[in-house]
C-alpha cells in the first residue's frame, strides 16, 4: 500500500466503523432467531470454548450476569482494527461481578493468537473455539460477530460486523442494561 492511499483506507476504515456503530445503536433489538441462531444459551447441549491454561467454559452455563460475547480471528481486518477499542471497553466494566466479556478467537491454535497478542498487546480474557463449532451453534455467519445475553442468558442482541466500543452511545446502552433497563 503506498504512502498516499494509506490516509484515504485509514479514513474509509474509520467512516466504515462509524456507520456500523451507528446501525449498532439504532437496532439494538433481539435477534430474529434465523434457523441456527441461539435465542437463549440454554437452547444448546453445550457450548464449549478454552482458555490459554486448556479450562473448558461452557457458555450455557454463564447466567447471572450480562455476557458480551466476541467472536474475532486474528486474519479477519475488522477483528484486528475492533480488539484496541474492545479492549479499553473491557477496562472500564472488568472489575464489575455483573458483566462477563468472552473475547473468542476462532483461529486454529493459541500460537497464532499469542503471536497477535505480541504485536497487538490488549487487556481482553481470551478464548478459543477452534473448530468454530460454537461460533457456529450461535449462528456467526461472519466474524467480528458479538452477542450480548441478559442474566438469564437470553440473546438480547445480535451484532453482525465491527463495532465502536469508544462510542459513548454503547456504553450508555451497557449501563441501562447492567442497571435493569
């Protein structure tokens, strides 16, 4: 990429995530329930996903709080361009017992995502689905994809594509739902 067109990605890229982060905060509505997609976590048999140390999580069973659940790779643009803000999202709720971020890779081996973790240093609790099969049992069709489930592990929101988590919209949007609204 040349030096002059490098300002003019970086600027499409930035009006890209203002739009989807716009379309964000306008839809906030529960999800259509496609055929594939999860409308409660408890609809599945299991919904297995690893951390660094090999502990098995399974998502089914992560009630009683508000779970945002991020699904990236490390090869996917928008993933890479979304894990900074993501990341200074997290530092503000990760001392709070209300609110869960699962941060899950679906690339095939941690190595990769060490290796992206050194040239992209974050705060985020990593996870790892590497057969994709949970991503799938959700319904991700395409990556970044978040979900964001109530404390009795409803689907209450479906966000297809990146996001801007420095939106204050988003945050507001968080605290009602942490808050009860």
């Amino acid at each position: 990429m040349s030096v002059r067109t490098r300002p003019l990605v970086s600027i499409g890229f930035a009006v890209l995530l203002a739009s989807v982060s716009a379309v964000f905060i306008r839809s906030l509505k529960p999800p259509d329930s496609p055929s594939g997609s999860l409308a409660f976590l408890s609809a599945a048999k299991a919904l297995p996903i690893v951390d660094r140390q090999g502990k098995v999580t399974d998502l089914t069973r992560q009630k009683g709080r508000l779970l945002v659940i991020h699904f990236w790779a490390t090869w996917c643009p928008p993933c890479v361009e979304e894990i900074p803000a993501l990341s200074r999202f997290w530092d503000r709720y990760k001392d709070r017992t209300d609110i869960a971020l699962y941060s899950v890779s679906v690339d095939k081996d941690w190595k990769v995502v060490e290796e992206f973790n050194r040239r992209n240093p974050n705060g985020l609790p990593l996870y790892r689905d590497p057969d994709s099969s949970t991503a799938q049992r959700f319904g991700t069709s395409q990556y970044p994809e978040t979900y964001i489930t109530n404390k009795a592990g409803r689907v209450l929101y479906r966000v297809q594509g990146a996001v801007d988590w420095n939106d204050a919209e988003i945050q507001k949007r968080i605290d009602q739902l942490l808050s009860g609204g």
